[in-house]
C-alpha cells in the first residue's frame, strides 16, 4: 500500500505561483554557468540535477529522448518528479530501465499490444479498470517500492474528492504510476483509504515544485502538452490533420457509429472526454512552466493525439531535437 507522506493541499491559482515564491536557486546565474560547463565537459557535475516530467499521454512518449538527450550530453539526473506519463516513463528509467529498454517497449508495440492492456468496465467510475496496465508496469519495473529505486522519484496524484495534491513516494512503483495516470472518466480511479486518486497533471501537470521540494539544484522541467506556434490556441484535435485522426483511433470506435461523422476526421465520445481532459491539462502546463520559474524549460509539441500510442517514434525524436535545442542554448550563455 502507498504511503502518502506528502498531502498538499492547493488551488490552481496558488499552484501555478509556488514557484515565484520558492526561485529556482539562490544565484540562477551562478548554476547556468556550472551547467555550462558541464555540458562543454570542463567540469564535473557537483550540483543534483532534478527533472519535471510532464503529463500526456501518449505525447509523454517525448521524455524517452529528452532522457536521450541529456544522457548523451552527461548530464546527470539525480531526482525526477512525474505526473502521469511523466510519472510512468519517469519511474521506469529511475527503476533502472535504459533509454533503450524504454524506447523497445514504446516502438515495438501495436494495437493488439494497446488493446491488450485494456479492462474495460461497465463505467461506474470510467471505461477501463487498470488493473492489466498496474501489472504490466509492475513487471516492467521489476516489482519494485519507490523508496528502493537506483533515483529518488515521486508521481503526483489529486485526491478527486477535496482538491488535494497527493505526491507518492513510497510503496509500489507500479501503484504511483497508475494513480499518476488514472485519467477521469476514461480509467477508474486509485482508492487509498478514504483517497480517490485521480491523474496528477489535473491540477499539476509538470510537477516543478515537487522536484523541487526533494532538493535538486537544477531543475529541467519537460512540457509535452506544448502548443506549436501555429496552434496557439487550438485543441489537440487540430494538430494534425483529418486522416491522421480517423486513422489513429481504432481503440475506441463504438458499434453503430455514425461513419461520416468518423470519415471527417471527428471524435468520438472517449476521445472528446479525454482530450478536453488534455486541453485543461494543456493550458494549466502553459502557465506553469512559465510561473514555476524551472531553470530549464523543454517544450515540446508533438503534433500527435494525445490517444496516438502507434507514433512513439515521432514523440521520441521530436523530445530529443528539442533537448538538443535547448542545450545548445544553455551553452552560448554568458
């Protein structure tokens, strides 16, 4: 059973102005250059580096090659704090699983392998039980407690009966990223003692002040759910075009369904449930990264659904080009 030491309680508005109260560290100037200097490899690495993966879904797939990234530029993580897809790729790799691990689980999968890890239930409290998916991830993990991994790691929750911010940071691995990820509606939610947990990114999304509350120096705050400068304003619908929405969504196409309404490219009910769930997510990250006041922020904008499992690759390399990006840029700091 998860040992929830950490209930915060918080509002939106006061989660998104945590992190201009707390700064990201007493001299930023001072812990750029140190950065710096690792990744020009004139240094060793004498600071924690702390990372803020972001919820997704399916564009969580993107934290595979931001991990790529800074393992290939040296840098170190020494802490990560993730919410929901955050929370599942984030726990693996401090479990121990390689980049590459990560990433054969993520490519080598189809939709027989998706479908496989659906439970659905007559939706009392949402479609799918997620019961195949805790114990996927438990093998995958190795059956591992969080206070046992190789790097310390924490998943956000939400109690959905009074607002609270829950961080697990004990107990099974599996368990923290199944709640971290138990969308409303879509997946049912974790029950804990008198808790119903719920997905962390719904009044969380990129847990910044998490990592932060564990230590780390450095922190590198990862945004998945990121709007492209020609989508400012849109919902996740519109990042891609008509037939790669009708051509994506075998998971949850209903018997009877209207055809034309799928053939123009339309959701369906589970789709517009989740992505309005996603958009919400979306426009709270936005403001988050910006407020949390994060040394590192890594945006990324997939152009994938959100539900898109069968596009891991485009996530992966899309996470990698913009850590790339962004480190290039920590470099020409003076």
């Amino acid at each position: 059973m998860i040992n929830l030491r950490h209930p915060i309680r918080i509002f939106i508005s006061t989660s998104l102005l945590l992190g201009t109260i707390f700064g990201a560290s007493p001299n930023p100037t001072e812990m750029e250059q140190k950065f710096k200097l690792v990744l020009e490899g004139q240094t060793e690495q004498d600071f924690t580096v702390g990372l803020a993966l972001g919820a997704g879904a399916a564009k969580g797939f993107a934290h595979i090659g931001v991990l790529d990234a800074l393992e290939k530029a040296g840098i170190r993580i020494d802490m990560i704090a993730g919410s929901s897809m955050g929370a599942i790729i984030g726990g693996g790799y401090a479990a121990g699983l390689s980049v590459d691990s990560l990433s054969d689980v993520a490519l080598n999968s189809d939709w027989f392998d998706v479908l496989n890890l659906l439970d659905p239930v007559f939706p009392a409290r949402g479609f799918i039980d997620g019961q195949k998916i805790h114990a996927f991830l438990d093998k995958l993990y190795g059956h591992q407690n969080i206070e046992d991994l190789a790097i310390p790691f924490a998943a956000t929750t939400v109690d959905i009966l009074n607002g609270d911010l829950f961080v697990l940071n004990e107990g099974n691995l599996a368990n923290a990223a199944r709640a971290s990820s138990s969308i409303p509606i879509i997946f049912n939610p974790l029950s804990i003692g008198d808790q119903v947990l719920v997905d962390g990114g719904m009044i969380d999304p990129v847990p910044i002040d998490v990592v932060r509350s564990m230590g780390a120096d450095y922190i590198i705050a990862v945004n998945v759910l990121a709007f492209s400068d020609d989508n400012m304003d849109k919902p996740t619908f519109q990042y891609m075009d008509a037939n790669e929405l009708k051509n994506s969504r075998s998971t949850w196409r209903f018997p009877k369904a209207d055809e034309a309404w799928y053939q123009a490219g339309k959701p369906n009910m589970v789709e517009i449930a989740h992505e309005t769930v996603i958009l919400s997510m979306a426009l709270i990250a936005a403001n988050q990264v910006e407020l949390a006041n994060p040394d590192m922020i890594i945006n990324v904008s997939t152009g994938l659904a959100a539900w898109n499992f069968l596009e891991a690759e485009i996530a992966i390399q899309k996470g990698y080009r913009e850590t790339i990006l962004q480190l290039e840029l920590a470099k020409q700091k003076h």
